[in-house]
C-alpha cells in the first residue's frame, strides 16, 4: 500500500437544484485497499460514486483520481483513465440489446487492440470468473435472473483488468449463499489484481467478509472512516445501532 | 501509469524439456501481440513455462498462459508446468485455470433452401398469427369500452381527458398547419390545370370535394399515426419493461382498463374534432390561393361550395375519422404490450406500430372509397 491515496476527495459539494446531498465531504482512498461505504439511505452514498467516476459534476471541491482531477482532463486523457477502472451499477445497467458475452465484450471492444477471437475467449473466461455457466454468455439481460445479472455486470466491470473497481450494491437481492461468493470472488481479486475497491453496500456480512476499512456517509458529509473496530468506538448514535443493532451483531457473531 | 513493456517469450529446447520463458508486461493492453504466436507453438516435449522473467500480469495475460498451457498438455500427452519465482503469477494462473475451459460453440444455423422454406413458412404464420391476435384484441378492447361506457362512473375521466389534450389538443396546431397547405398546394394544381380550360372556378368544387371527403380525415390520421402511436407505444412498452403492467395486474388493476380503454375513448372522440379542424384549415388554404392568385372573392368561394358541394361529402370524411382513430390507437396499445424486456423490442413494437397504423389507414381508406361508391355517394 503505497502512501498516496487513489482517490482523494476534498471539501465536496454535490448538489441537486436546491438540495445539497454532499458538503465539506473529505475522504482518501489508498491503493490496494477494500473500503466499505455505508449510511442510512438517502444519504448519498450512489451519488458519491457517480460524483467520482465523473457522472454527476460537483458543485464544488475537487475528485482526484490517481491523482488527476477530472475535468481538468482532456477527452484523450479522460479516455485512458477512464479505462483504469470498472463500475458495476445497482441494477447491473447492462445493455439489453447485446448478449452477456456481447456485453463483456464492449469495453475490450472499444479501448483494446485485442483481436476478435481472443476477445471472445477472454469474455467467457470473466463470466465464468464471475460465477455464470458459460452458456449464460449466450444469453440476453432480460433472460437473466437479478443474481446473474449482477455476475455479468461484474464481468462486464472487470473487463479490462481495472485497477479501481466501484461496485454499487453487488450484493443486495441476492441470496445470502451467492452473496458470500461474491464476497469471497472480490476478495480473491483484490488479492491476486491488487485491486483497489469502492463498495457501496448495506449488507453487514459483505462489510465483515471484504472489507479493509469502512466510510460511514451521514450528515451530508463523512461521519467517520476506520476499520470495524474503530468504528465500534465512534460515538455516534446512528454508527453504534448499525454494529450494536441485531443485524450488526449477527454478522460479528457477539 | 508505469511505463509498459511489450510482452515476450523464447522457446528453448533442451533434451527434456521445452521451456517458455516470458518475459515483458502480459496485459489485457498488449497480449494481442503475442497471441497468435502462442496459438502456433507447439512443442513436442513436454513443456515448462518459465515465469521469472515475466513482468506485470493481469487476468488476460494469465489466461493466454494458462491457455497454453492447456494445449501443450493435451499436444505432448504430459502435464505442463510453471517455473521460476513470480509475485503474483503463480497465484494468478492458478485462479484463472479453474474457470478458463474452453467454451464449446453453440450450432450454426442452417442454411440453404430448406431454411428459406422454414422462414417464408414461419413469415406467413406469423402475420396469420398477427391478424388474429390484432382481432383478438379489437373484441376484447370494444367489450371493456362497452362494459364501461355502460357504468360511467367506472371511467377513468381524469386520464381521458389527459389523453384527450396530450394526443388531440396539442396535436391540433400541427394538423391544421399541414391541412392549410395541402388545401393550398390543391388549389395551386387545379388552378394550373383548370386554367387552360378557363375553368378556374371549378377549383372551388375540386377543393370542395377533396378536403371534405379524403384530405382532412386521411391527413388527421397520418399525423395521427406517426405522432400519437409512437407515443402510446413509446409509453405503454416502458411502463411494460419496468414491470409496472405486472404491479397493476397484481393490485387487482385491469391494464385494459386504466390503459388501453381511457385511450381508446379519448381517441374516438378526438379524432373526429381534429378532422373536423383538418378539413377547414384545407378550405381555408383554398380560399387563400383562390383569392390571391385566382381573383376568387372568399364570398363567392362560400356561397359556390355551399351551392355544388353536397353535405353528404362531409358526412363521408367525417364517418372514417373515429375508426382511423380507433385503428391507430388499438394498434399503438397492442405493440405497446407486446413489449418485452429489452430496449430493442420497444424500439421494433414502436416502429411496427407506426407502420401499421399508416398502412392501416391507407387500406381502410381504400376500402372506405370502394363502399361508398357502391352506395352511389
């Protein structure tokens, strides 16, 4: 873990007309770490990653990511970054009029000079690292259950060997024995890639199985950042009813 | 981003072994370069691939490994192994050949005579399936309006009246707009020809006949068909997409019902309004060419038409326009929910909605014409 964070986010303002979602938001990554980000709902933990992959344009402060501020980019930069990391939306966000292995295929299709075979053999080889059956690559989003279109839009996200890896909910809806193999395919990742991964997520078995430190989101801005045990510490009501509360102890098994 | 070296390997024989050593950054960017080299090798001793030279290695370049590794097993009889020492690539091939086995391909579709035989068959089929299915739905759309014309109270008066302003209020700008100028393009035609007879006059009676009987209604439908149906289509397949038809059906909500009824009410009536419209902004652009290019004072373009022009020809232009209206909007709900889940069927059901309806319009039209002939009007 190198000492210069992957992501750096100073005095953030993020707003939707009137109403603010973010303010004075700080919040360092470093390279090579799992880091959780949790809050109640509504606190804007999707609108910080849209913020950071450069879907939603702050309303001020900057994004630095890999040490580079976004807009300051040109579109030829932007392009080469952007192929740096791997975003799997809520909802998978695949597109339906190509087929899984069509979709995985995309961004090798577009930002590598790989030839059209090997693309192809590269696209069955991440669906199955994502936990389909190869003949799932055959099919259609729609054909799909909520499970495996997560597993395909993972596949889709990893497509290019990323570094940065933002995962937007991976495991909400799915059943809790496919959710710990998820847990446990990010984890493998992240250790054999050296991947650096943004988790956005409400499930407190993903926060125990995966993650290095956590981020709460609350109050519009960073409530505290730590590992599960500091963060037990934290003496904030909302922070000691999520580890103090039935579900947070079921997971630590306290 | 570090600087990057090109991916590499030597293939080195010695009296056991053939051994690959790699070297350079084996990554998604760059593994093109060596793939097609890699697919040629084939060694006939068994192989050891030597990994200590090797620099990055990301899950691409793990697979074209691992892929090798597979074909020289399978070519020299004997298990292929890695050698040297390697941060992460070890671990990494290792992860990558439990998921790595090769895909078989789907069959090839047939080709030839026979498959065209299947294809003209299942076309012909389906658009017999189509017709019935189209009926179908006309039979089960006129029960719900008349079980619900018969209990007013049931209508859903607020989304009616929506309808009536979303795809006839707004719509009425437009088709007046379109009807003035057809009406003056007719006269300018019947006026060029009509001249050399000096018979301009007649071109009261051409516009007359014309705008009553074909251009207001025909011309209503047609902006019908290309502005309402898309929307209807548009509308209806993405709250299909979105499963919100499921959450109705599942509150005890008949989608004929809150969907397709209100529309189909609101259209048959507002159709009839919008050709009305149509038909006297086509007579105005008459009026407006007769006047400024044929010398026709507008009160004598009035009484001329209330004279030669029998009431009857409006009743016939006006006797078509709810059943275009009836026929565009039952087309537009019906492929609406044919919708499935992908973005390219809503957009194939709102193209097929469009084009049916214009034919649809066209052909009833025709069929209009042959009728009323029969009956001498």
């Amino acid at each position: 873990m190198s000492a210069e964070p992957i992501i750096r986010i100073r005095d953030l303002k993020t707003a939707y007309g009137s109403h603010v979602v973010h303010e004075h938001l700080d919040l360092d990554i470093r390279r090579g770490e799992i880091i959780g980000i949790i809050g109640p709902s509504g606190c804007g933990k999707s609108v910080l990653l849209r913020a950071i992959v450069g879907l939603k344009q702050p309303a001020a402060g900057s994004i630095e990511v890999f040490g580079e501020r976004l807009e300051k980019l040109d579109p030829d930069e932007r392009r080469t970054l952007e192929r740096r990391w791997g975003v799997m939306f809520q909802d998978g966000a695949l597109f339906s009029n190509l087929t899984v292995r069509e979709n995985v295929m995309v961004p090798m299709k577009e930002h590598t000079s790989l030839g059209p075979q090997l693309r192809t053999e590269l696209a069955d080889m991440k669906i199955r690292l994502a936990g389909l059956e190869p003949d799932a690559g055959l099919k259609y989003p729609s054909d799909l259950s909520g499970g495996m279109r997560k597993r395909a839009a993972l596949a889709r996200a990893l497509a290019l060997d990323p570094e940065l890896l933002f995962l937007d909910e991976p495991t909400a809806g799915l059943d809790p024995i496919t959710a710990a193999g998820f847990d446990t395919l990010v984890r493998q990742l992240q250790k054999s890639l050296g991947l650096t991964v943004f988790l956005v997520t409400h499930d407190v078995d993903t926060l125990y199985a995966t993650c290095d430190r956590i981020a709460v989101l609350g109050e519009k801005h960073v409530l505290a950042v730590g590992t599960i045990d500091e963060l037990r510490k934290v003496d904030h009501p909302w922070v000691q009813e999520y580890f103090g509360g039935p579900r947070g102890r079921a997971a630590t098994g306290h | 981003m570090a600087d990057t070296f090109p991916p590499e390997f030597a293939l080195e024989d010695s009296d056991e072994f053939s051994t690959l050593r790699l070297a350079g950054d084996w990554t998604v960017a760059h593994v093109q370069d060596v793939d097609e080299a890699l697919r040629q090798l084939a060694p006939a001793k068994p192989m050891r691939i030597d990994v200590s030279g090797l620099g990055r290695i990301d899950t691409a370049g793990a697979f074209v490994i691992d892929r090798t590794l597979r074909a020289a097993a399978s070519g020299a009889g004997s298990d292929a192994v890695i050698v040297g020492e390697h941060a992460t690539a070890g671990r990494l091939i290792a992860q990558i050949h439990a998921v790595s086995e090769p895909v078989p391909a789907p069959p090839a579709h047939e080709g030839g005579v026979y498959a065209l035989l299947e294809r003209t068959g299942k076309g012909f089929m389906g658009i017999l399936a189509e017709s019935v299915a189209t009926l179908a739905f006309l039979g089960e759309t006129l029960i719900t309006c008349v079980r619900l014309l018969s209990q007013p109270w049931k209508l859903r008066w607020t989304s009616i009246v929506a309808v009536m302003e979303e795809a006839g209020l707004d719509a009425l700008p437009i088709i007046a707009f379109l009807s003035f100028f057809v009406g003056m393009v007719v006269a300018f035609i019947g006026a060029t020809t009509l001249s050399d007879f000096d018979l301009e006059i007649y071109t009261v009676e051409l516009i007359g006949y014309s705008e009553l009987r074909e251009f207001g209604v025909v011309l209503t439908g047609i902006v019908l068909a290309g502005r309402t149906n898309s929307s209807f289509t548009a509308q209806i397949g993405t709250m299909k997409m979105r499963q919100e038809i499921d959450a109705m059906k599942t509150l005890g909500l008949k989608p004929m019902e809150v969907i397709v009824a209100p529309r189909v009410i609101a259209m048959v009536v507002m159709t009839p309004v919008l050709a009305f419209v149509a038909t006297l902004a086509g007579i105005a652009g008459g009026i407006m060419v007769g006047w400024l290019a044929l010398d026709i004072n507008p009160a004598v373009f009035i009484e001329r038409l209330r004279n030669s022009v029998p009431i009857d020809q409006f009743w016939v232009g006006m006797s078509k326009a709810p059943v275009f209206g009836l026929v565009c909007v039952l087309i537009a709900c019906r492929q609406g929910l044919n919708v499935g889940g992908s973005v390219q069927s809503l957009g194939r059901a709102t193209t097929t909605s469009v084009v049916q309806a214009l034919f649809s319009i066209i052909a009833i039209d025709a069929l209009f014409a042959v009728f009323y002939m029969e009956l001498g009007i």
